[in-house]
C-alpha cells in the first residue's frame, strides 16, 4: 500500500465562548460566598470599580485624589407570573475546578469539620425522598458539640409532615458516627454510647437519669436508685466517665456557618407566593467614571491609555454579569416556586417531579444554565431553607396517563403501606405492592419497588412476615 503526503480541506461549524462568556459561566455557578470573594479580589485589583453602599451612594479615597461618585439605588429585578389565581404575582431577589468551592488541595489540607463529616455518611447512606431532606435539615441543627438543638414538633411543622416520622429519622441519624451524636441532652448522649457498647441496661439507665447524684458523690442513693451493689456501681460511674459527653469536639473547630439563602420565598396575605433575592449576600459595584476621567486624562502614553482601557471594560463587564446573574437567578427560583407550589403549601410528601429541561424550556434558558443557577444556590422558605437542586426529583409515570408522581411520594406511599403491616394488615410482597400502586394511578416496575424498599433499609415480605409472628 503506497503511503503519500497530501493536504485536506474540511468545513464544519464549532462554538467558542470569549473570555468574557466564560467567566460569566463561571461568576453564574459561584455561591453567594464565593461570589463576594471574587468581588473584593476584583476591588483590589481594578481601580475603576465601586463598592456601592446600602443607600446607593459610595465616597472613595485614592492617592493624589478625592473621586465621589453619588448615584441612584436601582430598583431590584422582580420576577411577574401571570396565568393561576394563586400565581398572579411572584416577586423576585439573590465550572470550573478553580472557581467552584474551594481548592482541593486546601481542603485536604484543613481538618474535617463534624457538618461536613455527618454529609458524607448522609451520601453513602439509604436515606431517600423526604427522609433524605429530614435528615439534611437535622444535620443543619447540631451543633459543634454534636448535640441536636432543633425543637422536633417545629421541624415536622415546617416541613408538613408527622413528628414520628422526623423522630424515626433521628433515630436512624444517631446510628452514625462519632457515636452520641445528634443526642439532645447530655444523658441521651452517653446512653447511645452504652447501646453501641452494648451496656446500656435498666441500671445504666436509672444511673444516667440521676447523673447529679454523681456529680454529688451521692453513692449511697445512687445504689438504691439503680438497685446494684457497692462494686458494680463504682464499675458503672467509671465506664460513664470514660464516655464522650461533647462528641463533636474531635473535628474541626471551623465555626457552623448555615447556609445563606440566595432567595427569600415568602407567601402574601393574599395568598399569592412572593419571590425575593437576598440583597444582602448580592455584592454591589459600579465603574467610578469620576476616576476614570481622571486617570484618563492623566494617561501619558499608549500602554497606560490601554491600561486604563482594560480597567474599563472589565469594570463594566462585572456590573453587567451580576445584574444579569441576579436576574437569572430571580427567574429560575420563580419558576421552581410555580412548579412546585403543592411543596410550598401542603408538604414535603406533595413534591412534582421535576427535572432541568422542563424548568429550562419553561424560562427560555439552556439547562446547562439552569444547572449552573441551581448549584450552591439556596432558598429559604416557611418550611426551611433548602438547595435549589433539592426541588429537582424523578417521576413514575401514571397508569391512566395523567401526570406524573415523583419518586419520593411513591417512596411515602410503599412506606405507609409497610408501616400498615403493624397495625394487623397482612404483609405485603413486592408484586401486592406493585398492584395496589397501580391501582392508586402510579405506573411501577416490582424491581422499583424493590430497590426503594431496599433504600429504605425495609427488608422483604418474608422477614417482616418472621417479624410479626416473633412479636406475637
């Protein structure tokens, strides 16, 4: 086979982003945090930037000049739906590796701290659907210690669903590690060490429910609470105080930070739902045209001319990005609020399922952006404050082709038909499952069913039917 050397045309079409596209990509995908640290470091490094203060005015000193600039507030974007009595209005407010979160090496670098360590065993555990967002807002009540400070019957109030359901999740919560963590009092903390020790019995829990008479040296008393004698009380006392009463001590002393929301959902008197950005994490800058008149005129050859140039038009490329950024934000948040109005009323267990490309075509966007908007983007509701993502969930399809169901309801659903098994009903395999779900309108697969009981660590018919005879 001859081999030669010869030229080839090609015609095709590729899309380059500029500079400027890219780093507006890269400014819609940052955190509101984030995003003020990139501001500042643009403030020191562009002379022609303006912080604006909380009245719309900002006086700046500079080096061989005063420069005041006095402008205006401008009015914040808002967002208007029309259409649904209930949606007249809804009001609005607010990559790449090197700018989303922080460096990786500076992450390993630092110690673990106890919010971040309780997520991780959150991802690698079974928890789905509602029980999932129970646990996150949970874990945003401990505190450094390790202690739960969030008032139970508040939680399932904000979050429309049964206290026993939240307390079933803290159940499983206190299973994770370091162990005593999520207690609410000092002797449940050490009680939950006892269990996983397997120590804790009706003496070890006489003696934690009078742990003052220790504290008193109250020994004689102690023996007649916990009904042991002279050596097995000194054994007790001594394997209490080699417990952990502060479990969460052990990470990171990073102080808790809670989330900043980026949009405040609020419902009017009227009953419509308003939608506001937070204009306190929104940095607010202009371009100083004071200085810049001043500067340019000062400029005495070319390279300081394209100098103040660069300063220019990047100054004015930020100002343009966060008004845009603000925007995009206020009008994606708007339309999961439309989307997801049964949530905002009744309930977690009301979720639609919902996916990017419906929230995308709704608004005109790519999903690419609106994968962007709704990452490390938070919005605080009546029920808690939540990541935009969260409102993002699967569908099973209806059987009479009506709408869609999200797969976290259908989780509800097989686990309030379970949890009716202890009430005297008859235990129900996979398939009898399948059937009464279909029956209810949710067309479902048995190996779905399936593999949501086993995410809900539910063992199968044949251990739950053992169960409930061993408990009669």
């Amino acid at each position: 086979m001859a081999v030669g050397v010869g030229l080839e045309l090609r015609q095709g079409q590729h899309l380059a982003l500029s500079q400027h596209m890219q780093q507006s990509l890269k400014l819609l995908q940052l955190s509101n945090l984030e995003l003020v640290t990139y501001v500042e470091a643009e403030l020191e490094r562009n002379p022609l930037l303006l912080r604006e203060d909380s009245h719309g005015v900002r006086e700046v000193e500079r080096p061989g000049d005063r420069a005041a600039c006095t402008i205006p507030e401008t009015a914040r974007p808002a967002a208007h739906l029309g259409g649904a009595a209930d949606w007249s209005r809804v009001r609005g407010r607010g990559g790449s590796s090197e700018m989303d979160g922080e460096p990786r090496e500076q992450a390993f670098a630092r110690e673990q701290t106890l919010p971040e360590y309780l997520t991780a065993q959150l991802t690698a555990s079974a928890f789905a659907g509602p029980d999932r967002t129970i646990a996150v807002v949970l874990i945003d009540g401990v505190d450094e210690a390790g202690y739960l400070r969030l008032d139970l019957p508040e939680a399932a109030r904000r979050l429309g669903c049964e206290l026993g359901r939240v307390e079933a999740v803290l159940q499983r919560l206190q299973e994770f590690e370091p162990v005593g963590v999520f207690a609410r009092s000092v002797p449940e903390c050490l009680a939950i060490q006892l269990k996983d020790r397997n120590r804790y019995d009706p003496a070890m829990a006489a003696l934690l429910a009078n742990l003052e008479l220790v504290a008193r040296s109250d020994l004689a008393r102690l023996r007649r609470v916990c009904g042991v004698d002279e050596e097995d009380l000194r054994e007790m006392i001594g394997e209490v105080r080699s417990l952990t009463p502060r479990p969460g001590a052990a990470f990171g002393a990073e102080p808790v930070q809670p989330a900043q929301p980026d949009v405040f959902v609020r419902q009017a008197p009227e009953g419509v739902w308003q939608v506001e950005l937070n204009s306190d994490t929104l940095p607010r800058v202009l371009v100083d045209q004071h200085y810049r008149a001043t500067v340019a005129r000062a400029a005495r050859n070319d390279q300081e001319k394209a100098f103040v140039s660069d300063c220019l038009t990047q100054a004015s490329w930020l100002v343009r990005s966060l008004d845009q950024r603000a925007k995009t934000i206020l009008k994606v948040a708007a339309e999961i609020v439309r989307q997801q109005e049964a949530f905002f009323t009744h309930g977690i267990e009301h979720l639609r399922p919902l996916n990017l490309r419906t929230v995308a075509d709704a608004i005109g966007m790519h999903e690419s952006t609106v994968s962007r908007v709704t990452s490390n983007k938070y919005i605080a509701t009546a029920r808690g404050v939540f990541e935009m993502k969260f409102f993002f969930t699967a569908s099973i399809h209806a059987t009479d082709g009506g709408e869609a169901h999200s797969a976290g309801a259908v989780r509800h659903k097989i686990k309030a038909l379970i949890e009716g098994e202890r009430r005297g009903e008859e235990v129900l395999s996979d398939d009898s499952i399948v059937s009464l779900l279909q029956a209810a309108g949710m067309d479902i697969a048995r190996r779905t069913v399936a593999k949501y009981r086993d995410a809900m660590q539910i063992p199968p018919s044949s251990e739950r039917r053992r169960a409930l005879k061993m408990a009669c």
